[in-house]
C-alpha cells in the first residue's frame, strides 16, 4: 500500500503565506562559492570525499529591505484577518501569570529573548497548522515553491526529537514522487550524522534542492558526538561541521518551535547564519510574525480532521464497603432493552470472580452473583436507553461508563482496556469492508506494565490483561451470527499474540526501556536514538491489511492492530488510522490531553492509500474514540479548556469594530469590508439574535447554518453571502 497525496487548498494557502512574504525577490540561482575542502592529514584516517570539486552554491541572499519585507507580511497578514505586525521584531509571548479573570494575557517578549532571536535572522514566520492537517506536507512544498520562484535551494528542518525527525525523514520520501509529478525534481534530503560528514559536502556542491534534518542534540547537547559539529576534526579535513554548514546561508524550518525556545537552543541556531526562520506547529509558545492560522476551530469546521467521542470511566461510591457494578452499556433491540454490567460471582468452587452478565429489568444481583450479601437489594427497577442508564430499587443509578464500590487501579484499567477493544471492534467492524485498517493506541506510564523481563512470557500486567479481555472479547464476537463472513475469517486468523505491540526505546541489549528525558535544557526531549523503528519508518505496513499471499514478517507487521507506548509516541508520529485510543495512566503536566488526542487526529486513509475526506461522509468514518481514566465530562472539560487557551488570539466579540476592514475573498477576487458595510453585517447578527449582549455569536447562528437555515443577508451583501457568513 502507498499513501496519495493531493493538493488541497487549504495547504496550498498555508504555502502562500510563506513564499508571499517575499513578493519582489527576483529570483536568482544559486550563488557559487569556493566549497573549504579543509586540509589533508595522511596521519589520520579520512573519509572520502564526496566530490572532487571545490565548487559549491549557496542561497542568495534577501534582496528586500526591511520596509518592503514588512509591507508583504502585513499584506499576507490582513488578507487573512490575523493580527498586523508594526515591525519584523513584533513578537510575544503568553504571559504564565493569571489575571483576576483568569485569562492569560499577551504580552512583549523578554529582551533576552528578542536579542537571541534578532542575532539568528532579521525574519522569523510563524505558521500555525492544527495537529493532523499536515503541516510536514506544507512546508517541504514549501521548499519547492521558494526554489521556483526565488531560486533558493538549501534548506534545513530542525526537530527536537528523534520521534519527530524519523517522523519527517519518513514524509520527505513518501511525498517525492508526489512532488516530482509536481515540480519535474526531486529533493536530496539527509539526516545529520556526525559519523557521516561527507553528506555535507554534497549538501553544499549540489545545486539542486537539498534538505539536511537535524534534531537539536545534535548540536545543543553535551555529549561527544554532539560537540563534533563545532569541532576541528580530523576525520573531516581539520574543519568544523557547522563552518560547512553555515556557508550555504540555509532557510531554517522548525518544527514544534515552542520546544527549541531555551537561550541554549537560540544561541547555537545563530551559528547556521540562515537568512531566515520559519516555525510550524499548533500551539505556539511565542508569537514571531504570524502569516497562517489554522487552528483547531478552523480544522473541525473544514472537517480536516477527525471527530472526537469520548468514553469516560467514571467511578462512584468509593470506599471499600460498597458493592462492585460496572454498566458497560444498553443493549437495544425489538424487545425492552438490557444491560451489560459487570459483578462479581461467587462460582461453585467458592472462588469469587467477576463476570459480565445480561441483565433486564425485574432481574436481582443478589441471585446473579450467586447469592454475595453486598448484591442484597440490587433489583433492576428501570433500563432506559434514551439516557443510558440503569435504575435499581435502592435508589442507585448507573450511567454506561460508571463503575461503583470497590474500584481499585488494576479494576479500572481492565475496563479501560475492554472498551478500548470493544471500540475498536465496533470500528473495524463497520470499516472492514471499505478497505480500511484500524489502529488503537495505548499510552501508558512505564514499560514495566507492559514489558517485564522478570514474569512469564516478558508480558507485564496490561500485557496480560489485554490479552484475557482480547480473548473474550473475540470470542463473544465470533458468535454473532450476522457477523461479516470476510470479517469473521480475518479476526479468526489474527494471533492475540500478533495483534499487540510495544514501542519504546530499545537498550543496547535490545530490550525495552521507558525513555530518557532531558530535565534540564530542552524539557520532555527524547534522547533515545535507537527508538521506535518499525512504528516510525514502516508506515505502510501497519496500513495494509493482511493478504493471502503475504511472507510471515509481512503477516507479522499486518497483523499488528493494538500499540502500547508512552513518551515515544506523544510527538511526531500521527498514523492517519488511529481510530481509538486509551489513556492507561495517571494525569501529568508533561503531555497535554491536546497532544495525546492529536496522535490520531489525521485522516484515514484505505487500502488503495486515499484519504477518506469525502465532504458528506469524513465525519461518519472519521471519529476518534477517546478511553479516558477520568470521568467524560473532565475530560472533555479539560480538552476544551486546552484549545480554547490556544484560541486566545481570536477575537471574542463579533462587533463593528471586527468586521471593520476584513479582507474577503470572493469569485471575483478580494473585497475590504467598509465601515458601512460592517454596521450592515453587525446589525444582521443583531436583527436575527445571533449575538448576545456581549456581542459573542450564539449557538442559535451556529444551529441554523449546520441545518442551512440562516436568513439572507442585506442586498448590498449578498453578492460576498458566502466569504462573510463562512
């Protein structure tokens, strides 16, 4: 299987943005210069060289001044309704104090700050792409869009992990044939090694499109290796790596930016000598001169992304006495509905276990459970569909997802493991025949509950637990007579043993550990190197469903469906069929809910390596099911909370004033809104309450767009219906 790829508008305007900044740059090609071969030392070994020439090329150089440079920005800036900069040294940061309002206030970067900035380049972009819209995509298309129309042609993307720099690599070869067909060539890209320095010469010889990835340890840490690149070396002709580098004047493009802001990190970027920088990422720390916002309200409301569901676990009536339930869900049918719950039973043996059982209304636990004492008075009074919800004589009231009485940790996470199957079940069921593959995602808080070394089979408690509930799961739907007869034969072929995977980082002897993190410069920065393989650079595989004639490794990646891992995969890996996902572990501060959830934001993709984006179904395949560990209302709460923070810099109030000068598009080109035409709009809100007394839009317009109700607009509007109510 092979991924497509399209050129879709809203990448193509966040390309825009970028290369419009530099309107009136002529292009020029490449600028030769004298490559520093370095000098030849017969008394150490030597790489070879990778050219016989000294001939090198670099980019030219920004032949705009500041005015002419701030004047495009501005443009690109208010053509799309974002904030207009006053000067290319404009930037701010989020304030970390709390106001009496509880909001968090904007404020001017520190001095440090804008010095080191200022010291790195005179231009700094800020591009904000929502997790899973593909920012990767954009800016490599980008690089091409820079070279055809300015002529610059060196290029480097800075990571802050190996996660994400795997993660990159990856997309810069699966896209090359994409951009080919586009632009008739292809970029020479390489990750930084400084065991491999001859890749350096090339990138400096080649006047092509060249593209070097590098992660900031390479050049921001302590180690050996990492100092090399600032070194005199006598494997590299007694030159330093970075003179080699820095003689090219490359564009610099950051990925997730707002983890490279240390003054470390900021220093050692100045030593690229890049004529320029441009960040990428969804939740930026510090605002440089912002030119592209897509942010998450634009990427749901444009369905470039997946819907969310939450299956919370909520647990009530804590405290050791009480009996243990859990309401896993209402099962409907033509008859009166019943309940899946979960008890305890005390079997003939005298052991007491729990046991999952059908129960209708009118049955009594306390015979269910073979007769336990604390099921005394659990008789079922009511089911109700219509609120998922189960009533007992005793006043008790569960809601699917409750768990009650004695719930300890181990309890809780076995339910989250069994919804998390069963969502997954439920979704590839209903996928299975289009073509598409389904994943899950586990994140969890140690190796340890998955992989230990010291226990039978090396598997850890939720290794174990999710293969006891896996079983039962499969077994239960395999008895379903209507099942899919295709379906019933690839889940019957599919090893418990097969379908489940860890992916940590991998000690040198070759086992599993929990990653390492820098606690002191660069803050949740992997270090690993020898990490996340097969997850990371065999994409397709764990795409593509299994086939008849496939090798046994084939087989044995196909078949993997379930992944469990933490830190390795909170950044730089989003597998487009990530449809259900669990969080096995205790809340922390390190990783957003934000940030979990966008792992598996990214549309799907089928069989055939289309993406599943049609307008009337994206958001009836695409929906990513959430297990949390808390109840469903905190989690959604805290989700919301988290990007509406993010959305800080949107404007709140939908008066005269905030139409006033928008730029719209429409058919016929771009329209300034006047300030006649912004009364007209303001009083239209009014007229039909779709504002409140605060001058915030109302869930009312919100309601009568989705059923395309809205009344019309003013004549003298309705030509720009669309640009102004979209």
């Amino acid at each position: 299987m092979k991924i497509k790829f399209k050129s879709q508008a809203y990448q193509t305007a966040a390309v825009e943005a970028v290369v419009d900044c530099f309107q009136g740059q002529p292009k020029i090609n490449p600028l030769n210069y004298r490559l520093d071969k370095g000098v030849s030392n017969n008394d150490s070994q030597q790489v070879n060289l990778a050219i016989d020439s000294d001939e090198a090329f670099r980019n030219p150089d920004i032949k705009l001044d500041e005015a002419e440079l701030l004047r495009n920005i501005q443009q690109v800036q208010s053509r799309q309704n974002l904030p207009v900069s006053s000067s290319l040294t404009e930037f701010t940061q989020q304030s970390n104090k709390k106001q009496n309002d509880k909001k968090k206030t904007i404020e001017p970067v520190k001095a440090a700050y804008l010095k080191n900035a200022r010291a790195i380049a005179p231009v700094h972009l800020d591009v904000e792409m929502e997790t899973g819209t593909g920012k990767t995509y954009c800016y490599i298309k980008t690089m091409f869009e820079m070279n055809q129309k300015y002529g610059w042609s060196k290029f480097i993307i800075v990571v802050p992990s190996i996660a994400i720099r795997e993660g990159v690599t990856k997309s810069l070869q699966i896209t090359a044939d994409h951009f080919t067909d586009s632009y008739g060539k292809k970029v020479r890209f390489f990750t930084y090694n400084s065991k491999q320095l001859h890749e350096l010469e090339s990138f400096s010889s080649d006047s092509g499109i060249n593209v070097m990835v590098i992660n900031i340890q390479a050049f921001n840490a302590t180690g050996q290796d990492n100092r090399r690149i600032y070194e005199e070396l006598d494997d590299f002709q007694s030159r330093r790596p970075i003179d080699v580098i820095s003689a090219n004047r490359p564009i610099l493009f950051l990925d997730e930016p707002q983890k490279m802001e240390g003054d470390k990190t900021l220093e050692s970027l100045a030593k690229f000598k890049p004529l320029m920088v441009i960040r990428y990422s969804a939740t930026h720390k510090t605002n440089h001169l912002k030119i592209h916002r897509l942010d998450a309200l634009d990427a749901y409301n444009q369905k470039l992304v997946k819907k969310i569901s939450v299956r919370g676990i909520s647990v009530k009536g804590q405290g050791g006495t009480a009996s243990y339930l859990y309401l896993e869900n209402i099962e409907i049918s033509k008859k009166a509905p019943k309940a899946w719950i979960e008890i305890e039973e005390k079997l003939k043996t005298g052991v007491i276990k729990k046991k999952r059982k059908l129960i209708g209304k009118g049955d009594d636990l306390y015979i269910k459970s073979g007769e336990l004492d604390q099921y005394k008075h659990y008789v079922v009074a009511d089911i109700n569909a219509n609120t998922d919800t189960v009533e007992f004589t005793n006043g008790v009231i569960l809601t699917a997802g409750d768990a009650f009485g004695d719930v300890d940790e181990a309890v809780r996470r076995r339910i989250q493991i069994r919804e998390t199957i069963k969502a997954h079940l439920e979704k590839e069921e209903q996928l299975f025949k289009q073509g598409i593959k389904v994943l899950s995602l586990f994140f969890i808080d140690e190796v340890a509950k998955y992989r230990d070394y010291d226990a039978p089979g090396n598997k850890g408690e939720y290794a174990t637990i999710f293969e006891e509930e896996y079983t039962e799961q499969i077994a239960y739907k395999l008895d379903q007579l209507e099942l899919d007869p295709e379906y019933h034969t690839y889940l019957k072929n599919i090893l418990v043993e097969a379908t489940h995977q860890g992916y940590f980082s991998i000690d040198k002897k070759g086992k599993m550990v929990d990653s390492v993190t820098s606690s002191k410069s660069e803050k949740t920065q992997s270090t690993d190197i020898d990490a996340y393989d097969l997850i990371l650079r065999d994409k397709e595989a764990l795409l593509s469903l299994p086939k008849p004639t496939d090798s046994e490794e084939a087989l044995a990646k196909k078949s993997l469906r379930f992944i469990f891992s933490h830190s390795a995969l909170r950044e730089g890996w989003d597998n487009p069929n990530v449809f259900t996902m669990c969080m096995l572990k205790n809340s922390d501060n390190t990783i957003s809910r934000r940030q979990e959830v966008g792992r598996g934001l990214r549309i799907s993709v089928n069989q055939s390596g289309d993406r599943q984006d049609q307008p009337s179904t994206v958001h009836d395949i695409n929906v990513l099911t959430v297990v949390a560990s808390e109840s469903y209302q905190d989690f959604v709460t805290n989700l919301q909370t988290e990007i509406v923070d993010t959305l800080a810099a949107r404007p709140r109030k939908a008066d005269k004033a905030y139409f006033n000068g928008k730029t719209l598009k429409t058919d016929s080109g771009e329209i300034v809104v006047t300030e006649i035409m912004a009364n007209q709009i303001y009083r239209y809100l009014m007229k039909n309450d779709f504002t409140n007394d605060a001058d915030e839009i109302t869930p009312e317009y919100h309601s009568a767009k989705a059923e395309g109700k809205l009344p019309d607009l003013p004549a003298e509007l309705q030509p720009y219906t669309e640009a102004i109510l979209n």
